[in-house]
C-alpha cells in the first residue's frame, strides 16, 4: 500500500495511522487517515520543532477530526538540526516538503485526495515556496505564525488559496504577514487571533487556528 518505507500501522473504524519514512532520505513521519476523507494536509514544522510538535499535532487532531488526513514529518535529520543554518535554509526545508509531496502521490490511497499544506514559521515559507512551485496540484495553503516574508519572489506567483493566521500579541510577525499579504495574486486572507503569541500557547488560541485552518480546508480542498 505504502512505497518508500512503512513503520507499525494501528487503524479502528475512523480509519487508521501509521509512520512512514519519506524517501530518499527515509525522513520519519506519521500518516493518520480518517475513515471518511476529504483530503491530506501535509505539515512543514518550524523552526525548533519536528514531526513531535505537540502544537502541529493539536492541530493535526483536530483536521482529522474535521475529516482530513494529515501527514507530519522531520524536514532535517538529527544532525542536519543541530546546524541552526538550516532551519532558515528555506530552499532546503522546500525540498524535503517537495520530496513528501512527491512520495504522496505515488500512494495509491493517497494521490487522488486534495492537497493542502499546513506550514509553521520557517516551515510556513517553505510551504509557500512548494505552493508556487507545485501549482494547481496544491490546492490551499494555511501558514501559523509563519514567516512568509522568507518564501521571497515565491509569493507573487503562488496560485493556491492562502490563509495567514497570526497571533494579535505578535506583532513583528503580523507586520511581516500583513507585508506578504499584499504581495499575493490568490485567494487570500489574513485572520488574527486575538491575545495569542507566537506559540499560540494561550488558552483556546490553538482552537481557533483549527477552525480557521479547518474552514480554509474545507472551503478549497474539493
């Protein structure tokens, strides 16, 4: 069912879960796929964080929940990680996500679903530069306390619905935001959570970029 390497598999009447390893470099990752699916969200973690994020994993949850299956995987092996160079290297960062893109769709069970890419911080302008470079096989896009200011030239030629969201309480990040929303030719939107910081670590901030990112989802990923 899964080329490119498969890791212990658990699966109940909402449909199943399990880790894979993203070639070439066998990234790990973890699959989980709802019973009835409405498309695959693909994560690109941030800097500090991996595919253990508890925040992208709240997150994860909670498109499951709304019937999207979501993959989470590590953009950098352990000693790529250790190299703070490397969590803003965004066109190395962009490529691992290209390369999960690339594994998806020779999955039978996962090419025909409508993508979309969830990206945090640095991870949000690789999704950004994948976006432009993928085109209309990426349909949305959804950035939490991203940077994408760092995706560059990228941003006047993605095609894909993109939705910002940022904390109210994060204000360098919401001007960079409020920056590179005016540089994109899509369909777009920015949404500010009221009181959260950068972490979203306030209570009920991480519920609201759910519903957000979940409506955004729903609305494109046809």
């Amino acid at each position: 069912m899964f080329s490119g390497g498969m890791q212990a598999q658990t699966s109940d009447n909402d449909g199943f879960a399990t880790g894979v390893a993203i070639p070439p470099l066998g990234l790990p990752g973890f699959l989980r796929v709802p019973q009835e699916c409405r498309g695959l969200v693909v994560f690109a973690h941030g800097s500090g964080s991996n595919l253990s994020s508890p925040r992208n994993a709240y997150v994860a949850e909670g498109l499951n929940r709304a019937g999207f299956a979501t993959l989470l995987f590590d953009l950098l092996r352990d000693e790529e990680e250790a190299d703070r160079r490397n969590v803003f290297d965004i066109p190395l960062l962009a490529d691992r996500l290209a390369a999960a893109i690339d594994w998806r769709a020779a999955q039978d069970r996962l090419a025909h679903l409508p993508l979309g890419l969830f990206g945090a911080s640095t991870g949000a302008a690789a999704a950004l530069v994948v976006a432009a470079r993928f085109g209309s096989a990426v349909a949305a896009v959804v950035s939490r306390g991203g940077r994408p200011d760092l995706a560059k030239k990228a941003l006047e030629t993605i095609r894909a619905p993109t939705l910002l969201i940022v904390g109210g309480h994060d204000r360098e990040v919401l001007l960079l935001n409020e920056a590179a929303l005016s540089r994109l030719n899509c369909p777009k939107a920015l949404k500010v959570i009221p009181g959260a910081t950068h972490l979203f670590s306030e209570p009920g901030a991480l519920d609201s970029v759910v519903a957000e990112a979940a409506g955004w989802f729903s609305t494109y990923l046809k």
